[in-house]
C-alpha cells in the first residue's frame, strides 16, 4: 500500500485531496507548510507526495529540492499540484526535481488516473535510462 504524503495549506483543497485518496486505501499523511512537509518527509517516508507550490514558510518547489537532495529520499515521486500551470511555470516545476503535476482545481473524477499517469510515465523514463 503506498503512503502518500499531502502538503497542502488550503484546508479545502486538502480535504478534496484527501477524501479522494483515502476512498481508494491509500495511507496519509499531511503537512501544511514546507518545514512540516520536510520533517514529514523524513519521519514518515512517504512513498509519494503531492506537493503544492504556494505554502508557507518554505515554497513547494525549495522543499522539492531540499527532498531530492536527502539520499533516503530522492527518489521518491514528487507531484505538484498547483493553480500555476502555465507553460514557464511547468518548466520551473520539473526542473526543481518534481515529476509532474496537476492543476487546480482537482477534477475528483480524474485525480487517481492523473497521478497514476505522472508516475508511470516517470517509471518509462527511469527504464530508458537504464
């Protein structure tokens, strides 16, 4: 079963991410700005985290970098989840070390299939490298 780590500051939006998640057995856990999202990181593992990119006290995108450069954890999937989906920001978004991302609002009929798609693309790179 993978555990999922949300960071997400915007309760709203965290309990749509969660209640999607948690309907399909996923393990959670949750952070609400960048120094929680990075102790969370560490104490909980998560196989994957979605990440939004406007959080306090650390950006999701510093915190992104700040995970990839943790041996234990680099290679974990990261996924943005963010309002800012224009083309410059998708390119700021993977070279900070994300896998893909998600655009807000989160279509709930769609979500699961999204991340599905992000990390099974990441798992067809990682075999052509090597």
């Amino acid at each position: 079963m993978n555990k999922i780590l949300i960071v997400e500051d915007n309760e709203m939006n965290l309990k749509l991410i969660r209640t999607v998640l948690k309907a399909k057995g996923f393990l959670l856990a949750e952070a609400r700005d960048g120094e929680e999202a990075l102790k969370m990181a560490v104490a909980e593992r998560p196989d994957i985290i979605l990440i939004d990119i406007q959080i306090p006290k650390i950006d999701g995108l510093e915190v992104t970098r700040r995970i990839r450069a943790i041996d234990d954890l680099k290679d974990r999937q990261i996924i943005a989840i963010t309002a800012h989906a224009m083309e410059g920001d998708r390119n700021k978004i993977l070279e900070a070390g994300c896998d893909g991302y998600i655009a807000k609002p989160i279509n709930t009929r769609t979500f699961i299939d999204e991340i599905e798609a992000i990390l099974k693309q990441k798992d067809e790179r990682l075999k052509d490298e090597g």
